[in-house]
C-alpha cells in the first residue's frame, strides 16, 4: 500500500483522497470537447480552475470546476472567436461554464459525479464518470492527483441557432490536477 496523509493508495484500488479541500492546479487543468461540424471533428480546450471538498462519508462530497469561456481555444484564431461569440458560448454575456456536484460516489464499475452544468444561466443535469490516478508531486511539495472524466452534452446547450452540419453531441473530457488545499 502506497499512504501519504493525503492519499492512500492499495495495489489495484483507487486512490482514496484525504478529507479536506482540494483545489484544482490551472495550470494543468482543462475540459476537451469534440463536435461534428460539415463532417468534421472540431476540438478545442477550455481552462479550468475550481475546488473538491472531500468529507467522510464521500457521498457528502462536492466539486466545483469553472471554465472561462473566452478562453476557448482550438488553435484557430478565427474560430477561437466565433466559438466565444454570441452565436455559441457568448463570452460576454456568460464569462463562465460551471460545474457543481450533487453527489460523488465509488460503484463497482468506478467513480461518478452526478450534478448541474451550468452554461448561459441553464441548469442541465449532468452524470459523469471519473477515475482518480496519482499524480506526480511538486520537488518538496505535496502529492496530487489527476481526475480524468467524460461525458456528452447536447449542442443545444451551447446555441439555440440552427447550426447546419453541427452534430447533436459535444463529446466532453476533462483532465485536472488535485493539490491539498493548505
């Protein structure tokens, strides 16, 4: 068994996060989507930033993840802006997508997150799963851990405007760092 007093780890379990607030390194921590467009897979990244309160039981626990949406990158400038702009995420209007939890719990198939996304001021109902991995710590810091998870929103969320050949599904990652919040 791997301890540290923040995670303690047993050969072929997940990893199991000590009681107290996490938060999210912005550095390396980001949402992923993929869209089809005309055929075509449109990727792009949002940052993230945020917090995870661990308490015991864990069923008592929550996340907060928070994107910036005029943060939108895809590595086109052009698209960049038109995914920010008011015919999609409208970062003017709503600077952030948001995450909330209800619920973290370990089934037997794994971690999930059942809670509200919140983009343009609608609340939409959103489960997800997620796997916890031990990350590696900072020289002289303290340990952390990586949370990968995926699920799938509908366009519609993102725009009301009839886009012609956007898919119906926005294929969503996210992958974020957790430190103890000290």
């Amino acid at each position: 068994m791997t301890t540290t007093p923040d995670i303690q780890v047993k050969p072929g379990e997940q990893p199991r996060l000590a009681t107290g607030t996490w938060r999210i390194s912005p550095a390396q921590s980001h949402a992923s989507f993929a869209a089809r467009v005309a055929g075509r897979t449109v990727r792009g990244l949002l940052p993230l930033t945020g917090e995870v309160q661990i308490t015991d039981p864990i069923d008592g626990s929550t996340a907060r993840l928070t994107a910036t949406t005029s943060a939108v990158s895809t590595g086109s400038a052009v698209l960049d802006r038109v995914l920010a702009g008011p015919a999609f995420l409208d970062a003017r209007a709503y600077p952030e997508i948001s995450f909330l939890s209800d619920l973290l719990v370990w089934v037997p198939t794994g971690w999930r997150a059942v809670g509200y996304l919140r983009v343009k001021n609608a609340e939409h109902e959103l489960a997800c799963q997620f796997g916890v991995h031990p990350g590696d710590a900072q020289p002289g810091g303290a340990p952390r851990l990586v949370i990968a998870s995926s699920w799938v929103i509908d366009s519609t969320w993102v725009t009301s405007q009839r886009i012609p050949g956007l898919g119906r599904r926005i294929a969503m990652t996210c992958s974020f760092h957790l430190e103890p919040d000290r």
